[in-house]
C-alpha cells in the first residue's frame, strides 16, 4: 500500500523536478537579457556562446512539462553540459588563471570584464556557472530516475 503511494507521488517529482530546470534556465535567461538591454552591459564572445545554449533550455524544457515527458531532459542535457563547459572556461578566464592568449574576446568586448562582482565573487560569468551547474545536476538526477 505504501509503496503504490510512493510510486503514486514519483511523477510528480518528476515534474517538479523539471520545472525547477526551467525555472533556472527562464531567471538566467531574463537577466542575461537585463544586464545586456537594461542595464547595458555589452556582452562577450563567451557569454553569447553561453546564450547559445540558454535560450533553448527555455523553449525545450516546458515541452517536456505538459505532458510529463522525462525525455526532455535528453535533448536538454547536451546543451546544459556545453554551457557548463563554456561557462568553466569563462571563469578561468575571468580568475585570470588561464593566459590572455588564450581568450577568444580579442576584439571587442573582454571576456575579463568586471561588470559587477557581487559579495566580493559573485560576477556575472559566476552566475552563469552556477545556473548551468544547477540545470545540469537536475537533469542528471531526472536521467537517473528515469533511465532509458
């Protein structure tokens, strides 16, 4: 009886589950469009490269909400995973650990730019980071619940 129950309540945190994905991707979303049209910040290479794979998350991931359709996450996964990357590679960057020979911003805007750096760490390419890692771990425990 308990087990039917919990089987019962599994979906739902499915759903859950995936809409806290969308969630995150539509907040980030909304503020790379706020720094940039807003508050005018011009954005980088890299920060249009992680725009690239943002935007779709927001149109892929409520395709999967109505119905409950957990393969969502395997056509949004790729595009979480490659934004994690570019996003690392970004704050390495941005730390100054990585040569400025390396920096794909050589002309125009710097990939090091400080815009802003909230509580001392906290800077725009940091929440790019922290978004794209949060997706991609829901979408990691979502694959997991549901493999296959």
């Amino acid at each position: 009886m308990i087990r039917n129950a919990i089987r019962a309540a599994e979906p739902d945190l499915d759903w859950y589950i995936l809409f806290l994905c969308w969630g995150v991707a539509a907040v980030s979303a909304a503020g790379s469009v706020f720094f940039s049209h807003v508050m005018g910040f011009a954005p980088c290479v890299l920060c249009w490269y992680q725009r690239i794979f943002l935007f779709p998350l927001v149109v892929i991931l409520p395709w999967g909400l109505f119905p409950l359709d957990v393969k969502a996450a395997k056509f949004a996964l790729p595009l979480s995973v490659a934004g994690l990357l570019t996003a690392g590679y970004h704050n390495l960057l941005y730390a100054g650990l990585l040569p400025k020979g390396v920096q794909p911003c050589s002309q125009g805007v710097s990939c090091t730019e400080k815009y802003i750096e909230l509580f001392g760490f906290l800077s725009i390419p940091m929440l790019s980071l922290l978004s794209f890692a949060a997706i991609t771990a829901l979408l990691v425990v979502l694959k997991r619940r549901n493999p296959g």
